[in-house]
C-alpha cells in the first residue's frame, strides 16, 4: 500500500511538471503570435487595409483573453490580469475606430500595444 501510494505521489508530481511545461510552451508560442499579430495590425491600419486591420485585432483580444486567463491561474498577477483587460478594451476599440473609418485614431490605439507591452508585463513576467 504506502509503495502505491508513494507510485502515484510520483507520477502526479510528473504529469503536473509536465502539463506546467506544456502550458509554459504555449505561452510563450501566444506571445510571440501577440508581437506578429500586433505588428500585423499597424501595417493593415496604416495600408488602409480595414477588412484585414479588423480580423487581426478580433484575433488580438482572443489572444488577451487567454492571457488574461493565463495569468488569473497565478499567484500574485493580478497586475497582469488588468493589464490583459485593458488590451482587449484596446482591441475592441480598434475594431470601433476602424468601422467608423477612423484610421488615425486606430493607428495610436494600435501603436499603444508595442509601447505599454514590453514595459508593463514583459519586464516582470518575462521569462516566466
């Protein structure tokens, strides 16, 4: 009985390291696809590209909410959690600005990500 018990103590601290891997893995996949996507809108925004800007940002707060999924899970990240929030209002608000055709206003929205990314999460939580 206690080496089963010991068996299965065993193999819950392996499955648990390994599915933390795992969700650490695609983390880190999904910001990476954030950076692109990010980059992705500007270049659409400043093409005058709507259709293309709005699926971009709409795949954009997916992504956020995610994010901000991901970190409610962790201890002590409840900055992170504002912060992904705070993203998809940004995300949504591109949509909005892009379906009344405003595109400068969209283009400062979307240039905001690439400025507030790296210093409000990426300094703390990278690498994780």
């Amino acid at each position: 009985m206690r080496n089963t018990k010991f068996f299965f103590q065993i193999l819950f601290i392996a499955v648990s390291g390994a599915v933390w891997a795992e969700s650490e893995f695609d983390f880190e996949e999904m910001m990476k696809d954030v950076e692109t996507q990010t980059q992705n809108v500007q270049n659409s925004i400043s093409a005058k590209d709507a259709n293309t800007a709005l699926a971009d940002a709409k795949k954009l707060l997916d992504e956020f909410k995610l994010v901000e999924t991901y970190f409610q899970k962790l201890h002590n990240a409840d900055d992170a959690v504002s912060i992904s929030k705070k993203y998809q209002e940004k995300a949504i608000a591109i949509q909005n600005l892009l379906a009344a055709s405003d595109y400068d206003t969209a283009a400062t929205v979307a240039g905001d990500f690439s400025k507030e990314c790296r210093g409000a999460c990426h300094d703390k939580y990278k690498p994780l």
